[in-house]
C-alpha cells in the first residue's frame, strides 16, 4: 500500500501540486467532467493550494477560482490558467458567507477536513459539520445546474448528509478516489445539476 501511497506523492511534486490530493480531483473530473472551461469556482479548504491550481487550469483564462481556507494559502500563476482569489477565514463565520453569497459560482468543492483526534465518532461529527457548512454555503452561491464535490467521512450520520444533498441536486453519487488512502474513511459526494 505504501508504494501506493509514494507514487501520487511524487507524482503531484513532479507535477508541481503542493499537495497529493489534487489527483482526488482529477480523478472526478476524469470521470464526471464536473468542470468546464469559463466556470467559476469556489473551493473551500484550499490549503495548500492543490485543487485550486487543478480546478484554475481546467476552467482556463475566461474563468474564475475563489478558494477559502483557515490558513495563508500560498497563490501560484500558471499560463492560462484562471485568475485565482485566495482568502483567509473561517468558512463558519457569517462574514465569509455573506461575501460569497454575494457571488455566483458553477461549481463548488470542498475538500475540507477536521483537524482528527483519532476518536472515530467525533472526527466524523465533525467532519459532517464542515460538509454540512460546505453544503448550506453551495446552496446560497451555485448558479442553477452547477454542481458540488464535498468530502466527507463515512459514519452513521453519513447516510442523512447524501439525503439532504439529493434534496438539492439532480444526481448525487459517493465516490472514493484510488488516490485516497483505503484505510481512510473519507469519500466524495458528488452532485451534478443543482435544482
Ligand atoms: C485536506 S486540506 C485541503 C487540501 C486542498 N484541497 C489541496 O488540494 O491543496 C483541508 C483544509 O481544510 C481546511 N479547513 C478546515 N476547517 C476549515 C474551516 N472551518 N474553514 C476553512 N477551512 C477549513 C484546513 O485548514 C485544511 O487546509
């Protein structure tokens, strides 16, 4: 497993990503083509900067990248590749959601994760917190018909969250990357066409 493990690591450094996670995204957009060129697009948790930079250079030169995270996120340019607005806050605080609801969006991710403390429940409230967040905020902002890619950690509440996202969305399904560590239990949410 562990050479698994190695291979997207150098991968992404050979590719210039900062981190391994950008081929969770790539792998969805292989598959599900969930962005397009000219898209806007809000990640949320953007740190290091991965899925950014990824989601930047699909949308290409007519489209926009917004990304939120917690931390200082480092901004790179690549030749046409979106312009990318990078911000500091809480995705919790009222202002943030404020800001972005005054925006529209195509498509938003959301790669955000706890920081664990190894006790499995409270990790996954936790985590289903942030999705939850990543959800009500995708709600105010997406355009009709866009679409929504949120991790979250499987557990008992699980099922109630993939409920509440087919409320709002056309088709909704889990998938797990190859590229996300198979002991993790962490999956994608993915849901397509917004109602
Ligand atoms: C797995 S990392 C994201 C990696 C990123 N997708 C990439 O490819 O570079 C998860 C991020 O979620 C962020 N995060 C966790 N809670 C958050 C919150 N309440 N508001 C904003 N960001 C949050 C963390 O700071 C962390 O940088």
């Amino acid at each position: 497993m562990k050479k698994v493990q190695d291979y997207y690591f150098e991968k992404a450094k050979q590719e210039k990503y900062p981190a391994r996670s950008v081929f969770k995204l790539e792998e969805a957009q292989n598959r599900f083509k969930l962005l397009k060129k000219g898209d806007v697009v809000l990640d949320l948790g953007c740190s290091p900067g991965s899925w950014s930079i990824y989601a930047a250079k699909q949308v290409g030169l007519t489209g926009r990248v917004v990304g939120v995270d917690l931390q200082t996120t480092k901004k790179y340019a690549f030749a046409g590749a979106a312009p990318m607005e990078l911000l500091k806050a809480d995705i919790f605080s009222e202002e943030i959601f404020t800001q972005l609801a005054a925006l529209q969006f195509d498509v938003v991710l959301s790669d955000m994760a706890p920081s664990t403390t190894g006790h499995k429940f409270s990790d996954h409230l936790k985590s289903l917190e942030l999705s939850r967040r990543a959800l009500a905020i995708a709600a105010a902002v997406l355009a009709m018909g866009g679409n929504f890619y949120c991790k979250a950690f499987q557990g008992e509440d699980f099922p109630h969250f993939v409920d509440e996202v087919r409320q709002l969305f056309k088709t909704v399904k889990v998938v797990k990357p190859k590229s996300s560590r198979v002991e993790s239990r962490e999956v994608f949410v993915l849901a397509r066409h917004f109602k």
